[in-house]
C-alpha cells in the first residue's frame, strides 16, 4: 500500500510532466577540456665546499689525496637528457709549475675541464669527488690556492635529418 506521501509526490510529479511542454535533458556527448602547461623547474649546482691543505717539501715528487669535493646537482627540468660538471682554475698559471691539481682524476687547468657526466635525469644527485694533488719536486714553499670556477651544463642532443 503506497502511503499519503508517496502518493501526493507522485501526483505532483505527473502534474509537473503534464504542464511541462519542455524537458531539459543534458547532452549524453558534451566534453569538457582540461588543458594547461608544465613548466621546466631548477637546474642547479649547490656550492662545492673549499678544501685546505698543508704539505711539507721532501726534495721529491709526493702525490698526495685531499678531502673530497661535496656538490649536489638539483635537476627539476622534467627532461630525460642529462648534464655534465665542468670546472676551470682561474689562477692556474700562479701554481702550476708547484703543483698539479687533479679532481675526479682529472687534471685541472685553465680550460674547461669535465670532472663529471650523468648521461639520464636524476632529480638529485650528491657529487663526491676525490681531490688528488701532485706536487713537483722542485716545488717553491709558499701559500698556494687554486681558484675554481664550477659550470653545471646540460648535455645537449642534436641531430639533424636531411
């Protein structure tokens, strides 16, 4: 048995139909566009922390390992090409005839030097690169500081199709 409530909604319901000449009902094919854009974020070298050093001459050659360099590369650019880790010495030509300084086991100079090379994306990558300095047996006693310049670059894939 339909109680006085149903039944007066249902009354209402068929007199709304009846009145009604027009029925909105929604398009079963509408679309809607969710559309935006993602930008490239950081790619960064955190700074690389100093090293000191103090060697005693001996007359000889000495190759001695120094504390490591600490970096951290940050890469947010959302690419899958890597980067690469060049470092240069500004003042190379003040000390190198007392010591060669050699980073990753690569011998620094005045040019750009790669000291590192990540070929994929990481998102963060901690650098620990070995710092090894050979000095020359005619060495000259003195204060000594090499001047680095770090350069974070992203490797860069070209091809060209004719």
């Amino acid at each position: 048995m339909i109680n006085k409530q149903t039944l007066a909604f249902i009354t209402f319901l068929a007199l709304l139909f009846a009145t009604s000449n027009e029925i909105v009902l929604a398009d079963s094919n509408s679309n809607t566009l969710v559309s935006g854009e993602i930008v490239s974020g950081g790619f960064s070298l955190s700074q690389p922390n100093n090293v000191n050093f103090n060697i005693q001459l001996n007359g000889q050659k000495q190759e001695v390992a120094l504390d490591s360099i600490i970096s951290t590369i940050t890469d947010y650019r959302g690419i899958d090409d890597g980067w690469q880790v060049v470092v240069r010495s500004s003042n190379f030509n003040e000390y190198k005839s007392n010591y060669q300084l050699m980073i990753n086991h690569q011998k620094i100079s005045d040019s750009n030097i790669i000291v590192y090379k990540n070929e994929q994306q990481l998102i963060e990558k901690k650098l620990d690169l070995p710092i090894d300095m050979v000095i020359s047996a005619d060495a000259k006693a003195g204060s000594y500081s090499a001047s680095l310049e770090w350069n974070l670059q992203p490797n860069i894939k070209n091809e060209i199709n004719e």
